[in-house]
C-alpha cells in the first residue's frame, strides 16, 4: 500500500520491517541506517501513544519494551532523557484534548 500511495522507499520500508524493528535495530538485519533510524523513532512514538491507546482500541504489543529499549540504544537515547520527553509529550496532548 505504501508503495501505491507513492510513499518514499525509506517509509515503505520502516512500515513494512515494524514488526522485526528490534532485528533491524540490533543489526541482525541489515537495512539502510535511515529506516533503522525511522524504526527507532516509531518505536518511541508507539510507546509515548500507549497513553492514548484506547482511541485505537488496539493491544499493546507484548515486547514493546524490549523493542523500545533497543531503539533507545540505537538512537543513544537514556531512558531518563526519554521519560521526560514522553512525559512533555504527554502533557502536550492532554492539553490538546482539553482544548
């Protein structure tokens, strides 16, 4: 579908290689350093939406943390340092939804 919808090569592939993203990440898989690097940002942004989950009505994926403590090692991202951007994040949409 990505590829229908014109979407660029790097895109179509971070959609299609989710569900493998910490083999990507740890480099068991080799894919260009920009989809890996696209990867790891989804991952973050998966687990900052898991406080907003139930707007999709989805389960949370069972190895979520492992796949997000991966991407934070790849992007060299602390876990201290990604607390307190979800947490900005998070505030920042609450305060949307209020609005």
């Amino acid at each position: 579908m990505a590829k229908s919808w014109y979407l660029p090569e790097e895109v179509s592939l971070t959609i299609r290689y989710q569900p493998i993203a910490t083999s990507v990440l740890t480099g068991k898989k080799k894919l260009p350093s920009s989809v890996a690097r696209l990867l790891a940002i989804v991952s973050m942004a998966k687990n900052i939406s898991n406080e907003y989950r139930h707007y999709w009505n989805t389960e949370q994926c069972e190895n979520s943390d492992e796949i997000l403590g991966t991407a934070l090692g790849y992007l060299d991202v602390c876990g201290t340092e990604f607390s307190d951007l979800k947490e900005d994040h998070v505030e920042d949409l609450m305060e949307e939804e209020v609005a």
